[in-house]
C-alpha cells in the first residue's frame, strides 16, 4: 500500500514564539501544512510560510469550530492532522506514523481517527496523561462543532454510528496548562467570555459547564467553579459521557484547595466507586483523610493506588501516581507518624523508580 499523504491543520494568531517548535516537530511527516490565520500583528504569518504552508487568513468570529474547519476545508491529504501551536509531536515517534497508517488493520477494520498520548506539562513540574483524537481521514462531512473546545466526534459518529478509532502510542507534548502560556494572550478571560456564550446557545451540551469549572479553577474562583462541575454531574447520568472522570478529579481537587475534607473523602468515594482504575481519584482520598488527621486511612488510600498502578488508559492521569509519586507520599505519611522504618523505605523506592511504537484498536470510540 502506498504511504498516506497527511495534511497538517492549524489555527494561529500571535504565536512566533511558540510555532517554529511545532511544525518542526512534524515537518518530516506531514505532506501539506495549512495554517488559518485569525489575525497576527507579530511573524506568525512569515514562521509559517517559511515551513512552506498555505496561510488562509480569517477574521475571528468567535468560533473554534469555524477556524478548524476552514482549515479542514482547504486540505487535500488523506488524512488530516491537526495540532496547537503550544503542541509538538515525539519527533522520533512521528516518524513511524505514516507507517502505521499503511498496516492493514487501519485498512481492514475500516479505522477512520487515530488518538495519540498527549503528556500535558503542569505548573509545578507535574505531567498529566490523557488520549485525544487528532487526526481522522480526510471526509467532507468530519467537521467541528462547538463555539470553544470544539467537536469533531458527535459528527463522526452521526454519519457512521459504528465508527472505529485507532489509538497510537505516539506522543504530543502540550506545554498550553503552564501559566506562562496562558496567561500570554490572556487565555482565561477569552474562554470563559466564549463559554458564557456558548452555554446559552447550546443548552444541551453539559460539556460546557465543565469547561467553564476548569476556566473558573484556572482563576483561583473555586466556589464558581465548583458549582459548575456539580451542575455537570448531575446532567451526566451517563459515567461514559465525555468528561465525566475529568470533572470528578476536578472537583476533587477543587474542594482539596478548599479544605473541605469531609466533601473530598465523601465524593472520593463516589468517584473511587464509578471509576476504580483511576488511581489519582485515591491520591485525592488520602488528601482528604490527611486533613482530617486520619493519617492509617490516607495511607491504606495510597496502598490502595499502588495495588492499582498507573491509570487505566483514557483517564487523565499524573505522571507517578500508582509508581513513584505514590511511594513518595506513602514515605512522607510513614515519616508524619514516626515510622522510620517504612518512611526510608518508600522514600527509596520513589527515588529508584522516578524516573516499539504500537497501535490498538477499539470498538468503540469515547463519547
């Protein structure tokens, strides 16, 4: 079978710091660059070209969804990436892309959207683990949705219900959660001013509510962005529905800045019993039952995530925790109580533990 052609889609504005970085990180790869500019006043405009991409300029009318989608319009690959600035791919990883594309599994199981490991740089030194679909095959009907953390997924599967989605193991580096990037173009206030709006004109999409208690977390308003999360919960009957695991973890640490102990060791409970391979959800139990001086419970909490391991995949999980950031706390929990003896040696564990591309299928996407 002959390689796939790819075509690499992008929307900008005012990113010559950060976009060089991306495209060289794909640039081997990908057959075609398009890049739809919203309107830079610095040398976005002449990195890109520079790359050799086709810049389409387009004013900013408030929509996500229609800036990908114009981008998604002018490309001619058979498959289309699509990727943020403050994104890049694992150079080495991306090079076996394209002959992923070409096993016949991809062919075979009619596989129509590859997700990829996004690693998701935190404040802090921290690494968040999650899997996000970008790229699909190039078909005039995959289109977003969705004035801000736009969809492409619920059009996917409106024209082919039994749709399958490949999961690679390639990583995509996202360096947009550290504050210095968002606060650089003042993400925060554009998001939530677009959420405001989007939540009136699309009622039904409860997503937006979460949106909105992560944008309202991000400002330190944590009684806000608590009540968004609860309203999100309690619309989504449905533990499978997209963002339900994030929003539990949210809240949880939501009222862990809080102090309130009693909440988190409560709702931890629920999270723990919809989601029992989410080892984070324990870390916040024992948050919980450290505050409130039960310090026996906090670590059969964490006994608990190490039995576990690391996150079932499709969780939003930090980097260490069922490994090595759980034998650390485990360490110092011993140490608060005088146990010398399991304080070294958990304590030692983190510190000797700290630290083949494949491709599997699902048969059914993440909704």
């Amino acid at each position: 079978m002959d390689k796939p052609h790819i075509s690499l889609c992008m929307i900008v504005r005012n990113e010559e710091e950060l976009l060089p970085k991306c495209l060289r990180s794909v640039q081997r790869i990908v057959d075609e660059i398009i890049i739809v500019d919203t309107g830079s006043t610095d040398e976005t405009v002449a990195i890109a070209k520079n790359f050799g991409a086709k810049v389409v300029q387009m004013p900013w009318r408030d929509s996500f969804a229609a800036a990908r989608n114009r981008s998604f319009d002018e490309a001619a690959g058979d498959w289309i990436l699509w990727l943020d600035a403050d994104e890049e791919m694992d150079v080495d990883e991306a090079d076996k892309l394209k002959e992923l594309l070409t096993r016949d599994t991809v062919r075979d199981q009619g596989i129509e959207g590859i997700q990829f490991v996004f690693c998701n740089y935190l404040e802090g030194g921290g690494v968040e683990y999650s899997h996000l679909l970008r790229m699909v095959r190039n078909r005039p009907h995959y289109r977003f949705e969705g004035r801000i953390h736009e969809q492409l997924l619920p059009n996917m599967l409106k024209f082919n219900p039994e749709l399958k989605l490949g999961q690679a193991d390639i990583h995509v580096y996202h360096y947009g959660y550290l504050f210095e990037n968002i606060s650089r173009k003042n993400k925060i206030e554009r998001n939530i001013s677009l959420l405001l709006q989007a939540i009136p004109e699309q009622p039904e999409h409860a997503l937006y509510q979460y949106h909105l208690g992560v944008q309202l977390f991000r400002v330190k308003d944590y009684e806000g962005a608590l009540r968004q999360f609860n309203v999100f919960l309690d619309r989504a009957a449905n533990p499978r529905l997209g963002g339900v695991a994030n929003a539990y973890k949210y809240k949880l640490v939501t009222l862990a800045k809080m102090g309130r102990y009693h909440d988190l060791v409560h709702d931890s409970a629920q999270g723990i019993a919809l989601f029992p391979g989410f080892t984070d959800l324990y870390h916040l139990e024992a948050i919980g039952f450290e505050g409130l001086g039960e310090i026996d419970r906090a670590i059969d909490s964490l006994r608990k995530a190490l039995s576990i391991g690391p996150a079932e995949e499709g969780y939003p999980s930090m980097a260490g925790h069922g490994t090595y950031l759980t034998y650390r706390d485990l360490g110092q929990l011993y140490a608060s109580t005088g146990n010398s003896k399991n304080a070294d040696l958990y304590l030692t564990l983190a510190s000797l533990t700290g630290g083949a591309t494949r491709i599997t299928f699902k048969e059914e996407p993440d909704v």
